[in-house]
C-alpha cells in the first residue's frame, strides 16, 4: 500500500522497491510519482522532494506546453462551452464581447488578434460565475471549507487542492466541461480538505456526496 507525501499543494504517493536510490518522474497525467528504498524515511524523502521542487515545477510546465489547449479560437471552428458544442463565428466591432446564440458563439473583436484573448476572458468569467454559485453549496453539503478558490489555465489537470492552506485552484478548461462533471470536481477538490491522498477514506467521501463519481470521472478525458 503507498504512503503518501504532502509537499506543498502536491499530494504525492510513495512506491516502495527493493532499489538503492530515490526516483522521482512524472506520469502521463503529469502527476508526481516516487519510488523509493524500503529503508529511506518519509523525511528523507520529503527533504529530497523540496530540494527538487523547482525541476518538478519546470517539467510539468514544460508538460503543460505540449498539450495544446482546447481550440485555436478561428471562425467556424467547434467549440464547448458547458457541455455544448457551438460554432465559433468572429465578427469585427468597435465593443469586444462574446454573444452566445442558438449553437453559435460569436465573438466581437476590434482586431482578429484579440479572438483567443476575449474568448479566454469570457470562459473564465463564466467559469467565475459557476464557481461562486456552487462551491459554497458544496462546502455547506460536505462540511469542508475551502480558504478561497481560483481559476487557472491549466491543461493537464481540472484542479488542485493545497491542504494545508485550503485553497483550490480550478482548471479554465473545465468551462467547456458538463455541469456535472464540475460539480465532480468541485466535490473532489474539497474532499482532498480532509484527505490529502486518494485513498479509501477519500473515496467513502465521494461516495456519500457524489455517488456516481466513477461514471462521471470517466468524461475527464473527453
């Protein structure tokens, strides 16, 4: 069974071998994994871990990179926005903005420079808007409160908690994502308030507050 470390918001699992050194690598998720001797202790390994923490940081960003982020923002291509799949139309206007119709979003830009930057804007805000609705209504469902909650662009994760601190950081792609499937999230991160792993205990907290998760986390590579 992995133990498990806490390295600022990283909650990372510990893989014990029968090896003479520590190894740290990064799964296909991007995710931190370690394996280490039987005799190394959890101090030793956490100290190596922090001594490490900006390599870790450097090749998930670099990780991040590679994955190309949703769409290109052109006129006429598909795109999502809460589970819906709209066609994205530019129209030049003197006001930027975003409109959306009946299977279509139109995006206004003074120049077709700004398509990607107005369009991120407008996800995030009502991204924003979900959050602020429903995250309090979890915590008060689950008893677990967050610090605070943030939106970020991140592409190879929905979110992180850090559990010392309490504060959860949100994915801006998960704007494209079902409302169940951000309400999964949501309910996930702040289960990691209490459970800093994704051990047995944490999976009793999802399945008392979100009984079909399994099926829900299975659209998390849609």
């Amino acid at each position: 069974m992995n133990s498990y470390i806490q390295v600022q918001e990283l909650n990372i699992p510990i893989e014990r071998k029968r090896i003479k050194n520590l190894y740290i690598r990064l799964d296909k998720n991007n995710q931190v994994k370690i394996s280490a001797p039987y005799i190394m202790s959890e101090n030793q390994i956490k100290r190596f871990v922090e001594s490490k923490i900006d390599w870790i940081r450097k090749k998930q960003s670099d990780n991040e990179k590679k994955v190309p982020v949703i769409e290109n923002y052109k006129d006429g291509e598909l795109v999502h926005l809460f589970g819906d799949e709209y066609v994205l139309k530019v129209a030049l206007d003197k006001r930027e903005r975003v409109d959306v119709k009946e299977g279509e979003i139109v995006v206004h830009v003074k120049s077709e420079a700004n398509v990607e930057k107005v369009y991120l804007t407008f996800l995030r805000k009502v991204l924003q808007e979900y959050l602020d609705e429903n995250v309090p209504i979890w915590e008060k469902k689950m008893n677990l409160y967050s610090s605070n909650f943030y939106i970020r662009d991140m592409k190879s994760r929905w979110g992180t908690c850090n559990t010392k601190t309490h504060r959860i950081c949100f994915a801006l792609n998960l704007a494209k994502k079902n409302y169940d499937f951000i309400d999964y999230v949501i309910c996930h991160e702040i289960a990691h308030i209490k459970v800093p792993n994704h051990g047995d205990n944490f999976k009793k907290i999802l399945d008392t507050y979100y009984p079909n998760w399994k099926i829900i986390r299975k659209q998390r590579r849609n």
